[in-house]
C-alpha cells in the first residue's frame, strides 16, 4: 500500500511525513524544499499483536507497514509545468492513494502559500483535473485513428473517454470503470484530506466544505511525540495518536485489512484486500502458499484470547478449518495448510 502526501508548498507535508516515518524529510520554511520525492515506511500499531507476542511468548513480533511517499509542493499551473510541475504530477501517478494536506494553522513565521483550506484544495483538485484532460486528449486523438483504421471498439471508446473529458471541463470527476482504469488518472485516486492545525485547532468549517473524509492533525506536535517512550505517552493519557487514525482510515480507504500469523518463532500482520479469499492471503505471505493452498485453519483474534491457546479454542469448536472460498476477516489468525 503506497499513499502519497500532496498540497502546495509550506502547508508542513514534509513535518507530517518525517511525524509518520521518521524518516527524517528535510522540512524547512521555503516553497519546492522538497523536489525528489522522499519515501519512508510507517508501522502500523496493533495492540493485537502485541497481545499475541505475549501469549506465545513469540521470539520476533513483525508489524504491518505503509509506504508514504512525500511528494513535492504544487502550485497554479503545475499541469502547465509551473514550479516542479509536470514531474510532480508523475510522482502521484505511482501511488496508490493521495493524503491531501491543507494549511489550517496560523504561524507568521512560515510563508504562506496559499490563501485558506477550501480554495487551496481546489488549486490543487483543479490541477490534478487538467493533467487528466491533457492525458485523456491524447488518447482521444489516438481512438479517432483507430476509427479510420476500422477498429470496432474505438468509436464507443472515444465516447468514454470524450465523456470523461466534458465531465472534467465543468469541473467534475468523472465515473471511474474499467477502460478509464488503464490510464491511471489523478482525479480518480482514492484520497484523504488531512488538515494541519494548531495544537488544540480544529479544521471544522473546511470538513463542512469538502466531501472527502478529513482528519485533523498537528503534525508539530506529532513529530514532538516521535521523541516520546510508550511509557511516556500512556502517563500524558495519550492513547491513540493522530497519525494512527490517519492509517486507519488509509486502510479503510483502499478497502484494506489485517489478518495475523501467530507462533513462538514470530507473530505477524499482514495486510490483504477486504474480500480476499484464504488462498489470496495465503500468496501475501508466500506465492507457493496460494499456488499450494489446501486449507486455512482460522481462529478469530477474541476466542484465542478469550480461551488462551490455539489448541483450547480448537478443542471448544472455534478453529474452523476453510476452504478455497472462506473470505478472510479482520484479526483472523491463521494458519496455512498447503502443498509446495
């Protein structure tokens, strides 16, 4: 899963990268201080696996991670090749997910860029649009040529794509199906808007403006809390940390979840598609596992705590043993059995 961080410049995309990966992004007060795109990965917290490493008293503990991509600043114009340009644009096209960051602090010492959260979301909206109306032109122009070459599908594929066009001139995304896929639109990536405020600020008035779900985060004091131990946070009441609702809600974006293997050699979390079948799950952890697949032994996460083994849960009727077709849950644990 790769989300890449976008807004325009100084609206703090680097402090918020550096917060997630500690990645250690350069994030200095000047536009374009970003320019080739840092990538970092981030840990996804699951007090799940924590309690499983403990039950089996596993000797390695194995998280599941994101992949963020920090993505330089965007100004009016970019699909014209303004600032960084068409070179940012490229960047985005190889994520799976946009977390769009907006300014919604106030700090006089860092320049400001933009005007205020709503309209500097639409600069950037507007631009991704544009890039998208270039991309679709230029395959316009290549259906009209098949037409003349008496290609059959062409004429109803330029319909699409001039549909889509006229949808992005006036301003709206167009429907996304399986033709328009191929050309791995801007427009149509899933995407997130977070809004970057002051400790104790809060974005209300531009979540009431956009359709897209917003959460809220002072990515200063995230990055401040990097410094901080576990033992540290729990005696500040802090729980759950910003940054960790942003990953859930990334999950749930690209409609992904979580399934554990668990063991006294490791306890692990993978992240599969929400759907997947046991094979599928099967192939994260290994290609010949799913080639292989014979079945899945499941047990759901709360009856394994609940009775404090594998083998108890088994012996109550609670590991069920599925075949090809069982769809994964969240905080399944599992164990693979196949043929390699």
């Amino acid at each position: 899963m790769k989300l890449g961080i976008v807004g325009l410049p100084n609206v703090g995309k680097s402090t918020l990268f550096n917060s997630i990966t500690n990645a250690g992004a350069e994030a200095a007060n000047y536009p374009f201080c970003t320019i080739e795109p840092n990538v970092g990965i981030a840990v996804v917290r699951d007090e799940r696996l924590d309690a499983l490493e403990k039950l089996y008293n596993a000797k390695s503990k194995i998280y599941a991670t994101v992949e963020f991509v920090d993505i330089a600043g965007l100004v009016k114009g970019a699909s014209k090749g303004e600032g960084l340009g068409n070179k940012f644009l490229s960047h985005i096209r190889e994520v799976d997910a946009i977390v769009h960051v907006v300014r919604a602090f106030e700090n006089e010492d860092i320049i400001k860029t933009g005007s205020d959260p709503v309209s500097d979301s639409e600069t950037i909206n507007f631009e991704l649009m544009l890039a998208d109306i270039e991309t679709l032109s230029k395959q316009a122009e290549k259906q009209k040529i098949k037409i003349k070459q008496q290609n059959k599908t062409a004429a109803s594929e330029l319909a699409i794509i001039e549909a889509a066009i006229k949808d992005l001139e006036s301003g709206k995304v167009p429907e996304n199906n399986e033709f328009l896929g191929q050309f791995n639109l801007l427009s149509l990536k899933p995407m997130i808007y977070v809004a970057n405020v002051n400790e104790g600020g809060n974005a209300d008035d531009f979540r009431a403006k956009v359709k897209n779900e917003v959460i809220e985060i002072c990515a200063k004091t995230e990055e401040e809390l990097n410094e901080m131990t576990a033992e540290d946070l729990a005696e500040l009441g802090i729980t759950e940390r910003a940054l960790d609702k942003l990953i859930a809600a990334s999950y749930k974006l690209l409609g992904q979840i979580s399934f554990l293997t668990a063991g006294e050699k490791e306890v692990r979390a993978w992240t599969v598609r929400q759907g997947a079948k046991a094979p599928e799950a099967a192939g994260r952890i290994h290609t010949d596992f799913e080639k292989g697949f014979i079945k899945a032994e499941v047990v759901s996460y709360e009856n394994l705590m609940e009775y404090g083994s594998h083998l108890k849960a088994k012996e109550k009727g609670l590991v069920k043993l599925e075949g090809k077709e069982y769809i994964v849950k969240d905080g399944d644990v599992i164990l693979f059995r196949f043929n390699v």
